[in-house]
C-alpha cells in the first residue's frame, strides 16, 4: 500500500516525530513523508510514535485506496488538529462562546470545594503535629477527619475556634450528617447540600465502617489500649489566613444556590452530587498530598503531612496550603470530570478510522455469522432515532455464534461519538489476554488500539511467549501519611495514548495510564470492580474514570455467583448514570439475572436523569405521562430471531414498579420465542444419564468411568495412518480435590487412556503449557488434521499400534476453569452437575467447532447424582446442599428438596437435548430451583422491593455509606488465607524442595522469605504413567530458561487453605491439592 504521513507536532514533538518518520518514510515536503508499506511495516511506525507520544504529539496516516482519494487510517496523539476525515486546517478562528454551566456541577463543585478546605482541619490537633515530627504514636483514638467534621460543625453553629475544639470530645460519637442524626434509626441517606458537604469530609479517606452509619469503628476507636488524650483535641495554633471567612462564604453560596433543594425527594440528586464532589476531592487529596515542597527552615506552622527525603523524613507542606490546592483542585476537577462524561472523545483517544472500519465490517451474508449484521443495522437504527439516550443490550446468542465479536461490533455501532471507546471486562484473570488476543486477529486491531490489564506478570510473559513480545510494566502502590489503603497493582500491556495535564498526576506511571486512555481495554473485571466500590478510595476514582468515559461490555455475565454479582451490578448502574451503553452477553441469561441487570440500569439512568433536570425531575408526578422522555434503550440480540428494541420511558417513582414489570413480560416472551427457533434446529448436543445403584462415590466413580468407556466408543475416531481409534473427552468436575481424584482413577482403570488434569492449582508455566496445548489441539473447525500431525500425539498413536491396542482416549478431567471462555472442542464429556448453567456451559465445549448433528446418539453423559451428594450420603448427611460450591442451593430452609438429576432435569425416554432450553425453560425444576436461589440472594441489593440494602431504592438508604455493604458483597469470595508456594532446587542434595514464602509482617507486601517445607506440609506423589500434559521439574525449568521468565514466579503458585491443619499434595501429573488434616 501507499501511505502519507502528515506532522501537526508542536515543540519537542515535532523532532521525535521527525526523527521516527525519517526511519521509515521519504520527506514530501515540511512535515509530509511518503513511501509504499506492508501493513506489518505500518504497524510499526504507529507502535513507535504512539511510545513516544506527548500532548503535543498529532501524525496522521492517509492510505491510498484506489478511489482517486486518500483514506485516513489513524492519528497518533492529539486528533483535534485534523478534522473528521483527516482534513488539516487551513487557518484558525477563535470563537468566543459563553459557557453555561449546569446547576448540579455548580452544586457539586462548591461542595467539592468547600469538602477540601475543611477536609484536613483535624490535622491542626496537637497530637497529629507532633505525630509528624516524630513525637507521638500513629493510631489515634478519633481520626483526623471526624475531628474535621466536628469542628466545622460547631464553627458553622457560632463557635469560635477554641470553644469548637473543646466541642469536639464531647460531640465524638454523635453521628450527625448536617442537622440530621443518621445511624441505625435512619433509613435513608443525603438529603441536602449540608449533608452532602459533612459526608465529603467525613468519608474522604474510607467509607464509615459500620454496619449502619455510625462513627465507631475506623472513625472512633474506644477499643484502643490508650483512652483519647487533650493532645487530640488541643489545637497547634490558629488557621492560617481567612479560613474562617472563606469556610463561611463558600457555604452561603452553596446554600443559596441549592435552596429549597433538602428533603427525601432530593435524596437522588445529592446521591449523584456526592459521587462527583466525592470522587473529585479523593482526586485531588492524592495528587496534592503527593507533591514534594521545598524544604521549610520555619517548622513553626501546622504541616499537613511528611516526605521522604535521602537524608530521612522531613515535614512537607503546610497545612494551609495544602486544604487551599485541594479546595482549588476539587472544584476544578469536578468540571473537568463532568466534561467527560459528557465528550469524553475531546480528551481521550478513540478507536482510530481503520479499525472502526474493521470492526463494523459485515460478516458473510451466507455464514452462521449472518444474524450480526441484522442486529448491527437495527442497533444503528436505534442510535439514529434515540441520539442521547443510553442503550442496554443483552446479547442472548448461542454457543460459537460469534458473542465476543458482535459485543464489540455492537459497542461501536451505539457510540454517539465517531471515535469509539469501551472496556470489556471478563471474570477470569487468564483469559483477558487470550481475548485481547482473539480480537486482534478476527478483527485486526493492533497494540496501538487495544490494552489488556491482568493482575499476573508470569502470566503475560508465558502468553506473550507464544504470540508477541511485551515490555513488563507493574505499577506501584500508594502510600501516604493519612494511611489511606495500599491501591491493586495493575499490570499493563499495549500502546500509550496520551492523557490530558489533569489527569497526568493522577496517572503517573505509563502502565496506569493505558488504563484510562485505552479506546479498547480488555480487563479482568477486577480492576474496574473498584469503579462501584468507594471506599477502596485511590483506586476507586481510576477505575470509575474509566466508567466515565468508556461503554461497558460484560462477557458471560451470568458466570458470577450471586453476591459477586452485585458488584458487577454497580458497574452497570453507574455506567446508566454516566450515560454510557452497557452491553450484556450471555447465552443463557436468566431471569432474575435479567430482571437485576435491568433494575441496575434503570436506577442509574433515573438518577443521572435527577441530576441534570434539578428542580424539574421532582415535578414528574404532575405531568401526563405522555410527555415522559425516554429514559435509556433496551434491545435484545441473538442468532435465532430478529432484533428487538424498546425504548423504556421515565416514569414517576410509583409507576416504576409496573414498567419492571412490563419490562419482565418483554424478556419472558423474547426467550419463549428464543428456546421455540432453538427447538428447529439440529441437535448438536445430546445427554444421557448415567443410573447409580447407590448414592457413594465408589458408585459415581464407577458410574463416570462406564460412561466414559461408552462415549469414547460411540465417537471415537480412526487415524488412516496407524488404524488407532482416538477421542478427546472432559469430565467436568466441581472442585480441584475431586478432579485430581478423578484424574487418579480413570488413569488407574483405563491404562489405554492418556488423562489430564486442568485446574487453578499448579505451578504457572504447568497450566501455561496445558492450556497452549489444549488451546491448539481442540482448535477444531478446519478438522483433525493439525492433532493427527501434532508429534506428541503421532508418538501416543503410534505406540498403541506397535503395541496392538486398538484405541486411546484422550481424557481431561477439569474443574469449571473450563466452562467458561475456553474455545475448546471436545468429541464428548460426562458431566458432574453443579447447577443448570453448569450443565449448559460445560456442554458448550462438545462439538463446538465442528457442529456435527449428533441424531440419536448421545455425546454427554450425567451421572444421577453429583459427587457432592455422594459425598455427602457416605457421611450419613445425603440431606446437606450438594448444588454448591460452586451452585446455588444453601443450607437450612434454603435447601434443595431433591437431589436427584434423573428428575429435577428435563429427560425425555431417558435423553436430554442440551440447548438453553436447560436453563431458561420451565420445565427444567433444576433451573427454576436455581433462579429462586439466585433472586433470594441479589434482590436485596438490586431488586423489585427496595430494602435496607438497596442500591436501586429511589430514596438511598443511610447504609450505602458505609463499608459493610460493600464488603458484604465482594466480587470475590475472601474466606480462606492465600499461600504463596514455589518449586526450588537444592544445588547440596541436587532435589526438589517445596518452600512457602513467610512475610516478616502481618500484612502482605511487607516483605518476607521462601522458607522449606517438609512433607508434613507439602507432600509428593509421582506421576502415574498414563498422566498426560504434564511436566518434570527440569523440563520446567527448561521452558522458563527458554520463554525467559523467572523461576521464582513461573515455578510458583498461590493455594488457598480454609485451615492451619491444612496440608498440601503435589501429584506431578495432575497438580496440587489441598488435603484437610482429617483425610
């Protein structure tokens, strides 16, 4: 192809620019340079003017396409010296136009204002002075920031600037919010402009800790070994200029400006106005307290905090200027924040022209892959005719029909701007790359549009060993002298983007910044969870940046349990409120699921409604409800029907009740007419149960073993060279426990067979060489011919004809790693059921590339009883939950009357055809079970009847300011202790030695040593000779010397152990299992 390249660089830009363009192109002119280029060559120039890209940074690339014009391809760095073709200005003109600021960021920017002059008043206390320079211990009896609120509580009262101090001791566990006591009693949260001021300066530093907002806890501790003492509440001296005067001022205008603006009916706004004013001061405490000052001869003055220099700890900035930048840095950050969310293109890079273009290029009218571009059209349609509204999407397509694809062709068809931006975020940590990867390569985008975010180092280097390589980026954590929480290090890979000033101190690091400049960043959702989490502080305004300027797609959203679901849910709900589109895919989406999704999306969407409309949005409920706006579009997606688009209404809060429900009919009709076009279809998968005699795990174990011999029978294949019969199977199992056992057994009663165990617990690089291999093996579409040829396998096959076997299976045992997101195709699997979505989720990998109709002859078996129940009846308790861990049921009243599959799954003459059907059916009782158990636990936060949790309750409750809603509801269950361990080698006795790394404090980070352990802690057992996939410590060491990763990390492991009796066994064919003492 023939490029141009066009420099709009200002100041040291233009001569980086010059100097990377020289490299690869001829000058045609000043700043023009052309030349004929391979796409691999292009690519390269992008990549090294996006690492060097500044704010002064703008080149773009025109590409001649045959059309006697030149076709803009991408500009790196500022895209606003090119119009929206490429064109380049011939001159500027600049226009003068008022800006109108809109109320609400009025309000929130004189609450942010005044929160940061307030916020550290408490530092003045004698006892924090002398903290800092070293003459007092660090836990105070009542920290810094209710001492803060309690004192402009009192000077806002009349006080004067001792009597508040001497106010303050008596007035400490008073929880009062403004003029209003919120702690157990209350039952709903900020109602004014007060309140929201108070909350700013209370919560700026953590979220109240209490299970109901009260000051005990993080805030007042009485549980301290020494009672609070006069230093605490005795101030150093006196404010520094006019504080109080300006404290003063600052609350009249706000109060004026938000008059008549207090009550439950504002309950929504002021919730809105705290998330901003909120997120802001955060902001600009951060970026504040991080700059170093000169040093100070006068230590007279209250200071605000210290610095580490090279010759020790010294006093950095002083108080008064320090809550004077932060007053300044929050207003200005709240205005800066609303313009974001408002054109979050003008300040951050979107996708560029010739990946958009890639991206909504249409699939193949005659392939399975049709049914995107119907949707693509009708989501177009819903754009054009619903400009501003935002857009919910549930993508309900089936397995293999290209989700991943259309959620991204989707996200860029509902972008109201030409230059895309959007995340998808995915639940498994492992498979972040390996999408970012699939994108790239089904849709040829290249680094310069995309960035992964993982929390595994070792992880990348051994993907990147097999792909391309990257530079290792690991970010910091964040320390300060208020104690604020260590942030999530994020490790990065991708291109640079450049970031507007404002947010280059937020963003020091160039990994943290691909974060928020990415236009396509591929995260685990980890990172962005803290979006929806306030008090995680830090991290929660860098994840939420990202919500605010990027749409939000969610993979396999109904692959969380029901408590890590309602994390993701607050995701949704701010995304509504930021007016971003969220895109939801799953091919068997529930309906509480649906219904909780739905509700999040509506309850952000009202309030981003409140917040803009003011003092209009409490009038609704006079209007005719003809003049209702759209509030946001929903649109249902899949491969069997046509789109569906609706556009839901602002209603006024007592018809809400009855849109859920309306909105409920809508989804219920949808999948009728769904799992009816699915019934057409050919059967691709087809279950048969395997009957027990008895409810034991000697009678299961015999059970899978007889359906294993049977399905490799029934489809087995025959290699034309050696006459060898060969398939690939999965026995999918609950836990890592029962799939090494399993493992173990099937590879003692089927000496034929090579068996395999995929799970989480085993050294990296060894579940790094397991999923390259099952990655390539059961790669599928285009046939057998790339495992027939594979050399491991010709020497299996090759040796059971020199031995005259006549076959060999090829068996992976696997936990529910394998359920979701793995491209793998398997010829047939048994499967242990957990739930109704595990049974269709693990089916999903059977036949999956291929999708052969499979008639009458059944390639998946189920056991009668899961191993769990099994389990359960030999200790005499057949009665206990078995559809948990991972499931559904719960114990006591919340227990499955049944546990028998034969009839709680939807069996005819003893056959199940596996669709969605399963799960979303009514006559599956497992699945309606299922649904009961999975409203009972998310309704409470996000459901139809608002409670004392509720995150979607028009009228907030107090609790959401407090942490123990959040904590109560992590994405990620935190019971159990996570153990580092690794693999070394003793050079003296030349073996193997399992060590445990020991940290020296008591919490993790604060350094530590690998320590040996003996076998009473981590015991060995050899690898039976069948055991397939797996490594010896040597070729292990060999592949890290080779792939060039550090032993330390790629030869470790994190365990999770639930006991100190715990004690752990290395199979080195099937990995690592925890053994409780009394096994």
């Amino acid at each position: 192809m023939h490029v141009i390249f066009i420099s709009a660089c200002q100041k040291r830009a233009i001569r980086r620019s010059r100097a990377i363009l020289d490299s690869y192109a001829l000058r045609a002119g000043e700043r023009c340079w052309m030349s004929p280029m391979t796409t691999e060559g292009l690519q390269e120039v992008r990549a090294a003017l996006a690492r060097s890209a500044t704010r002064q940074t703008s080149v773009a690339c025109y590409q001649n396409d045959g059309r006697r014009r030149m076709k803009l391809l991408w500009i790196v760095g500022a895209r606003g010296r090119f119009g929206p073709e490429g064109h380049f200005p011939a001159g500027y003109r600049r226009i003068t136009t008022p800006v109108r600021v809109s109320e609400w960021v009025r309000h929130a920017g004189l609450a942010a204002r005044l929160a940061g002059l307030l916020h550290d008043l408490g530092k003045y206390s004698l006892k924090f002075q002398e903290k800092l320079r070293g003459k007092a211990e660090l836990a105070d009896a009542v920290r810094h920031e209710w001492i803060s609120l309690k004192l402009w509580q009192a000077v806002r009262s009349g006080m004067d600037w001792k009597t508040a101090w001497a106010n303050v001791y008596t007035k400490r566990l008073e929880m009062f919010i403004g003029k209003r006591e919120i702690c157990n009693a209350s039952r709903y949260g900020l109602a004014s402009a007060q309140e929201c001021v108070d909350a700013l300066v209370s919560t700026h530093h953590g979220l109240f800790s209490s299970r109901l907002p009260c000051p005990e806890g993080r805030l007042v501790r009485e549980n301290l070994p020494c009672p609070p003492d006069d230093a605490l509440f005795t101030p150093w001296s006196e404010p520094e200029g006019s504080f109080g005067e300006l404290a003063q001022r600052l609350d009249k205008r706000l109060s004026a400006a938000a008059v008549g603006m207090a009550g439950e009916a504002w309950i929504p706004y002021w919730r809105s106005v705290f998330l901003y004013a909120r997120a802001a001061l955060v902001f600009a405490d951060h970026t504040v307290s991080a700059l170093e000052c000169p040093p100070n001869k006068d230590t007279s003055p209250a200071f605000a905090n210290t610095h580490v220099a090279p010759d020790g700890r010294r006093l950095n900035q002083r108080l008064a200027e320090h809550l004077s930048r932060v007053s300044e840095k929050a207003a200005d950050l709240v205005w800066r924040m609303a313009n974001l969310v408002e054109r979050p293109e003008a300040s951050l890079t979107g996708l560029q022209p010739c990946s958009l273009e890639a991206v909504l290029r249409p699939a193949d009218p005659e392939s399975r892959f049709a049914w995107q571009n119907t949707a693509a059209d009708a989501l177009a349609e819903a754009r054009e005719a619903y400009p501003t509204s935002g857009a919910l999407v549930f993508n309900m397509a089936g397995t293999g029909s290209g989700k991943t694809r259309m959620n991204v062709r989707a996200a860029c068809v509902l972008s109201r701007s030409d230059a895309p931006r959007f995340s998808i975020a995915l639940n498994l940590r492992s498979l972040t790359l390996q999408t970012g990867r699939a994108l790239q390569c089904q849709l040829g985008l290249s680094d310069s549009d995309l960035a992964t975010v993982i929390g595994d180092d070792v992880t990348r280097k051994l993907f990147n060993a097999s792909n391309i390589k990257e530079k290792e980026n690991i970010a910091a954590p964040w320390s300060d002298d208020d104690g604020n929480p260590a942030e999530t290090e994020a490790l990065t890979s991708g291109g640079n983007w450049p970031l507007p000033a404002w947010l280059e101190s937020f963003f020091p690091k160039p990994q943290e910044r691909r974060i928020v400049g990415a236009p396509l960043l591929v995260s685990t959702i980890d990172y962005l969870i803290a979006a929806g989490e306030p008090h995680r502080q830090g991290h929660h305004v860098k994840a939420l940046l990202r919500l605010m300027s990027a749409d939000l797609v969610l993979d396999e959203i109904d692959s969380y349990d029901p408590e890590s679901l309602v994390a993701v849910l607050r995701l949704v709900q701010w995304c509504a409120f930021f007016g971003r589109n969220v895109i939801c895919s799953s091919a068997t989406l529930s309906r509480p699921v649906a219904q909780a999704v739905e509700a999040a999306y509506a309850s952000g969407a009202e309030m981003a409604r409140a917040l803009r409309h003011g003092k209009s949005a409490c009038t609704d409920e006079e209007k005719p409800r003809s003049e209702a706006k759209t509030l946001y579009v929903l649109a249902f997606i899949d491969d069997a029907l046509p789109p569906l688009i609706k556009a839901v209404p602002h209603v006024p809060e007592k018809g809400r009740a009855e849109r859920a429900a309306a909105l409920l009919a809508l989804y219920d009709s949808r999948v009728s007419a769904q799992l009816e076009a699915i019934a057409a279809l050919p059967v691709y998968r087809h279950a048969e149960l395997l009957p027990m005699a008895e409810e034991s795990v000697s009678t299961w174990m015999g059970a899978v073993t007889a359906g294993v011999q049977k399905l490799h029978a029934r489809h087995a294949l025959t290699d034309a060279r050696s006459g060898v019969a060969y398939s690939f199977g999965l026995v999918r199992v609950a836990n890592i426990a029962t799939a090494v056992d399993v493992a173990r057994h099937l590879a003692k009663e089927l000496p034929q067979a090579r068996v395999a165990c995929y799970h989480a617990n085993d050294w990296h690089i060894a579940r790094f060489h397991k999923e390259k291999r099952l990655d390539f093996l059961l790669s599928r579409a285009e046939g057998d011919r790339h495992i027939v040829a594979d050399h491991e396998i010709r020497a299996f096959l090759d040796e059971a004809a020199h031995e005259e076997r006549p076959d060999v299976p090829f068996i992976v045992v696997a936990t529910p790693v394998e359920e979701v997101g793995r491209d793998h195709d398997f010829d047939w699997a048994v499967l242990d059921v957990s739930s109704a979505q595990s049974l269709v989720q693990a089916a999903g990998r059977v036949n999956r590339h291929r999708l052969r109709p499979c008639g009458d002859a059944p390639n998946i078996a189920v056991p009668q009883f899961n191993w769990r129940h099994c389990r359960n009846s030999d200790r005499g308790e057949p009665r206990a939950p078995a559809f948990c861990w991972p499931g559904y049921e719960g114990k006591d009243k919340e227990r499955y009357s049944i546990h028998d599959l034969a009839q709680i799954l939807p069996w005819r003459e003893g056959r199940l055809v596996i669709t969605a059907d399963v799960r979303l059916g009514e006559d599956c009782r497992l699945g309606r079970r299922d649904d009961k158990a999975i409203a009972k636990r998310l309704f409470p936060y996000f459901g139809p009847e608002t409670g004392e949790y509720s995150f979607v309750a028009e009228r907030s409750p107090a609790a959401l300011l407090s942490e123990w809603v959040y904590n109560e509801t992590p994405l990620r269950n935190r019971t159990g202790r996570t153990e580092m361990w690794r693999l070394g080698h003793d050079v003296e006795r030349l073996g193997d030695v399992y060590e445990a790394f020991v940290y020296q404090g008591e919490r993790r980070g604060t350094g530590g040593q690998w320590v040996e352990r003996d076998e009473r802690s981590f015991r060995e057992v050899d690898a039976l000779p069948n055991a397939w996939l797996w490594l010896d410590a040597e070729t292990m060491r060999a592949q890290c010397e080779a792939v060039g990763v550090d032993e330390e990390r790629a030869l470790s492991a994190e365990l999770v152990s639930y006991s100190d009796t715990d004690r752990w066994e290395y199979d080195k064919g099937f990995g690592i299992v925890r053994r409780p003492a009394a096994e």
